[in-house]
C-alpha cells in the first residue's frame, strides 16, 4: 500500500490572523513580533516580504526595508486558538496528525481513500474546511512521505496545493535544488556542490564512500532521499521535551534587579504551562544570551521534580548568581526532564509528600491559576512583579 502523507503549512500564520482579526489589515504590509528594534520578526504578510522582510529578521532590519510597514505585537494565545481549531478539523479526515509547530502538522491519509476520496479531493476539501472555520488560508502538499509533502507544500505559496504522484517522485528529486533538503545549511551546500551536487538527484551520482567522508552520518540521509525514501511515520503526540519562556530585553543590562523581575516573570509563565500540562521538571536551565550575541546556559538537577513556580524562580536566582556579571541581551528559563505528576508522586518518599511549605506554595499557585485563567493573566500578580514598568 502507497503512503499518503499531507503537510498542511498556514500561510503567514501570525500575519494572517492579525489580517482576519483587524480587517482595515488586509492587502497591507503586516509584520508581527513588535515594534521595538531590539525584537525579530515573527511573521510577515505577503505584501510585506514583497520588501524583503522576512521571519527572525531585526525589527531594526525590517523598518529599513519597510519603512511603511504596520508592526503589531506578539498574541500567542490568539494564534494558538486559531491552531487548535485548525489541528481539530485535521482530526476529522484522520486520526493520525502530527503537530509540528502552532501553524504546520502532517496528517497520514494512508489506506482510507476510499473514505475521503482522492488525495487531491481530501485536501481541498481541509483547505474549504480551515477557510470557513478561520477565514485563513493554507497550503498543501501531498506525497508519499513527509520529506516530500513537506518540500511541495512550499511550492505553490500562499493557498496552494501540490500533489507528486508515486511515479514523479524520482523525477521530481531529479530536479529539486539541493538546499531546499532540510538540514543543507551553507556549510554542507559548499561541500556538496565540491562534489558536483546541485540537485538532490546528484547524490545519486557520487561514490559513497565519498560522499560520507564528506558530509559524515548525515550522507547517509541524503542517500535515502536521492531515491526517494524515508520512512519517518506520522505520530499523533508526544509528550513536551522541555518548557521554556525567554525574553530579548528593552536594552542590554547587568542590572540584578531588572533580570530578576523578568527571570520571575518568566518562571511564573513556566510553572504555570507545566501546572497546566500536568508535568513536572526535574531539570532547571537559565538561559542567557550576551550583548556580543553569544549564548550560555546553566542548570541544575533537583532532588526531586517540581511545576512550581516559586521552586524555579528560587534555583534560576541561585544559577544566576554564578555567573559573571556583564551586560545581556536575553534571558530565559526552561524545564526539562519531565513527567507526569503521577509518576513524581512515585518518586517522593513519604517524608518528601509532607513538606508543607512546598504544599502551602503549591496550593498557593494553584489557585493564582484559576484567577489567572477565569479573570485573564494581569488578574493577579507575584508582589515581586508590582511596580514594574516592564509588565505594566
């Protein structure tokens, strides 16, 4: 049996909701991640990359290309409602969907055409359905594995839809560029095109062995898709890896005070994510980045696994104090290393479920929870957080 393999892609996701939601938006070059310099673009409308501004561009960048632009904040919340709705109506057509990122899943239709119909008829039929739900558009591509579906939703951008048949894959590899292949960065570009490779068909054409002392393991990969192979399944969920918050700050700063509030701030979002997640950490990270842009991170593991905001808070202070103070650009705090909260409870002693301390802080923060959720997110606010201009 032939695979069926969909990557649905959300055009302009951010931008495009921004559009929907604000509808003197539309037809106008709409760039979000803010309007401070310091920030980078999140997403860009069509209208605006037809300046040159593209996503993880500087604001700064931006603003030179696209002096006109409209530069709206970041509502993550927003746009991870318009993708549950998105990602519920995929479940209609299939119970395998894979959620790669808020705007892109892969959906595998394998065996169940006689149910939807044709490849092509089931993806205009999600297309219609995503529309009238959302008003947004998305494009598809639909191939017999995930590497191609994902290549070809990409080709026919914005409100497209690709379909390579069984009998084009090779021909399709045949001409496709290769730093299209994701993982080809400009370091592995130059060595494949020493090697006379400028498509991925090429691959095909080159020693093994060659090809491998070149490029290592990851020669290995690029064999397997030059014949149009790759076997990677489409899996409906996994558990989160880590929980994460970071910040870019206003300006770069050594001041103690000021990365201790956005560092509370940010330890608060985490705790809360896994509180509402049901998981707990064993792992705490600080996460800084210095005004030369280099990057650093300091953890630690702690004896027993927390979701408390107050327990990370406490242990990122403890990292941050360890490090050398200078000036940087960007905080953050993550958790990793997580479980369920049923599977930490087999992993505390008697004693350790006793503490009462850390259950007067748990309760506590169970209950700012739910004001925070039934009354919005500035309901109620740590005292460390008051007076802060930052948060206001």
């Amino acid at each position: 049996m032939n695979r069926v393999i969909l990557h649905i892609d959300m055009d302009a996701f951010y931008a495009s909701v921004e559009q929907v939601d604000h509808p003197s938006l539309k037809g106008k070059p709409v760039i979000v991640g803010g309007s401070s310099n310091r920030g980078v673009v999140c997403a860009a409308s069509y209208e605006a990359r037809k300046f040159g501004v593209r996503s993880a561009m500087p604001i700064f960048q931006a603003k030179q290309k696209c002096p006109n632009g409209i530069y709206m904040p970041v509502r993550m919340a927003r746009y991870q409602e318009i993708s549950k709705r998105v990602m519920n109506i995929l479940e209609e057509f299939s119970p395998l969907v894979e959620q790669v990122s808020v705007d892109e899943a892969y959906l595998d239709i394998s065996g169940i055409g006689r149910l939807l119909g044709s490849p092509t008829k089931t993806g205009l039929q999600i297309k219609q359905s995503i529309r009238e739900s959302t008003s947004l558009t998305c494009s598809i591509g639909i191939a017999p594995n995930k590497f191609l579906a994902k290549i070809a939703s990409d080709l026919e951008k914005p409100d497209g839809l690709t379909l390579i048949e069984p009998k084009e894959v090779l021909p399709f590899i045949a001409t496709l560029p290769i730093k299209k292949v994701p993982g080809v960065g400009e370091k592995t570009m130059g060595r494949l095109r020493g090697l006379g490779i400028h498509m991925l068909g090429d691959v095909q054409k080159v020693e093994g062995s060659l090809l491998l002392e070149r490029t290592g393991k990851f020669g290995r990969r690029l064999l397997d898709l030059s014949k149009g192979i790759d076997e990677s399944a489409v899996v409906p969920y996994s558990e989160p890896k880590s929980i994460s918050s970071e910040e870019t700050l206003a300006k770069n700063t050594d001041d103690m005070d000021v990365l201790k509030k956005v560092l509370l701030m940010q330890s608060e979002l985490v705790g809360r994510r896994a509180r509402a997640k049901g998981l707990m950490g064993m792992t705490v990270t600080l996460k800084l980045k210095r005004a030369d842009f280099r990057q650093m991170t300091r953890s630690v593991t702690l004896e027993e696994p927390t979701s408390s905001s107050n327990t990370i808070y406490e242990h990122i202070v403890k990292l941050l104090k360890d490090v050398k103070s200078m000036k940087f650009r960007l905080v953050g705090v993550g958790l990793t290393n997580l479980m369920s909260a049923e599977e930490s409870l087999k992993q505390l002693n008697l004693f350790q479920r006793a503490a009462t301390t850390k259950t007067s802080w748990a309760e506590a923060e169970k209950a700012m929870d739910a004001i925070k959720e039934r009354f919005g997110g500035d309901a109620i606010k740590r005292g460390g957080l008051f007076n802060d201009p930052d948060t206001e």
